[in-house]
C-alpha cells in the first residue's frame, strides 16, 4: 500500500470540496457532491494512467503514455459540462460559470494525481478569487458595461397614444433601452417588450418603483436576467 497514493485523493477531495461549496452557497445545480466526485475520480484515473504506464512496461516489454487516460478526462467531462448550460426563453444562458468549473474541478483533480500540488492548490484560490471577488471589484472600477445589468420589462398600456409617452418616460429613468417590440392585444392594450440595461447598484424593486406611476402603464412585469 503506497500512502503518497492516498494523500493524493485526499488533497484532491479538499480541493473539490472547496469548488463544490461556492457552488453549493449559490444555490446552483451541480454543488458540492458532483465537485467532490469529478475532483477525486479525476484524480484516480491520473493515478491509474500514470502508475500502469510504469508498471505493466516492465512486465509487457512496451512503451505506454503516462497521460493517456487522464487525457481522456479533459473531453469526457465536457458532457457533464454541456448538461448544466440551459437556456432561457428570454434568449439569456446560464450555467456557463459552473460548467467551466466542473472542468476546472476535473484539471485540479488531474493535476494533484500528476503530483503538482501546489500549482493546484493556487489554482483553486485562483478560482475561488475569480469568481468571488473580481465580479464585485469590476461594479466599482470596471468600465461602464461590466456595471450594468440587464432586465427585460413587458409594459401593458391602455392605449396606442400613449406607447411613445411611455417609453420616452422610461429613458428619463436613467434606464438604457436595448431592444423594442411592441405588439397589440386588442384595441385597446399593448404589450411593450424592453431589453434594457441598469446600474448594477439599482435593484429590480427600483426599477419598478421607478417607473409604475407612469401615465397609461396599467400592468408591468420585470424580470431580472
């Protein structure tokens, strides 16, 4: 029994643990179990690859890459990647960020097994800054549109007159209109779709306070993407 092995796992499995609680603190789907598997397994084939390249050589007289099957991890862990990836009826994807770091778990736990230990441990605090802290410092430094956020708002007036009153309105509301469509419900209401862009300080209750008591808006639906 080789301990250095087991330590391996071990170190690998604290890692994953660490990427799969920032997921699991944010409420996404793939959390701290699956960061924990892909970590350790991932370590365990590095393990498998690089040991049975030095082992059965010696019994087979042949030549074996010590990489070849951690290699396969990489493109394997792209369909577990591409299941977390949805998208949206508004047009909108999500799941980007945890499907990169279902790979990132996957290289750290590859990377321990390969016996580089505190490139994966940087790494992983790398990650963790990264996702934690740039974001927040790009809403006080960033340039303008990494501290804006996007909404779409569907606006229901009650009458044709007032649809260009209405959206004149709302672009004095510091808020920037990036699509439009409008369509007719009946004779009376219309339905005005808005893309728009926000500061990203202001909250989706803001930006409903900030525009309900507009003339002829008599229903309003916001959704913060």
């Amino acid at each position: 029994m080789d301990l250095h092995l087991f330590i391996k796992l071990g170190i690998s499995a604290i890692l994953g643990l660490v990427i799969g609680l920032e997921r699991e603190l944010k409420r996404k789907p793939v959390g701290l179990k699956t960061c924990l598997v892909i970590s350790i397994v991932s370590c365990l084939l590095t393990i498998v690859s690089i040991e049975s390249a030095y082992v059965f050589p010696l019994k087979n007289h042949m030549t074996m890459d010590p990489l070849r099957l951690a290699a396969q991890i990489v493109s394997g862990i792209g369909f577990l990647g591409a299941g977390v990836i949805l998208r949206r009826g508004n047009d909108s994807v999500s799941g980007l960020t945890t499907s990169a770091l279902i790979w990132g778990a996957a290289g750290i736990g590859i990377a321990v097994g390969a016996g580089f230990y505190w490139e994966a441990i940087f790494s992983v605090a790398l990650l963790i800054v990264s996702v934690e802290l740039v974001p927040h410092l790009t809403t006080f430094f960033g340039p303008k549109q990494l501290r804006e956020k996007e909404m779409v708002l569907q606006i229901t007036t009650s009458n044709s007159q007032s649809v260009a009153d209405v959206i004149s309105a709302i672009k004095q509301q510091n808020i920037d209109i990036k699509t439009l469509r409008i369509k007719d419900l009946d004779q009376q209401h219309h339905l005005i779709k808005l893309k728009v862009t926000v500061d990203q300080k202001q909250s989706t209750t803001d930006v409903y306070y900030s525009i309900h008591n507009i003339p002829a808006i008599i229903n309003i639906d916001i959704e913060n993407m």
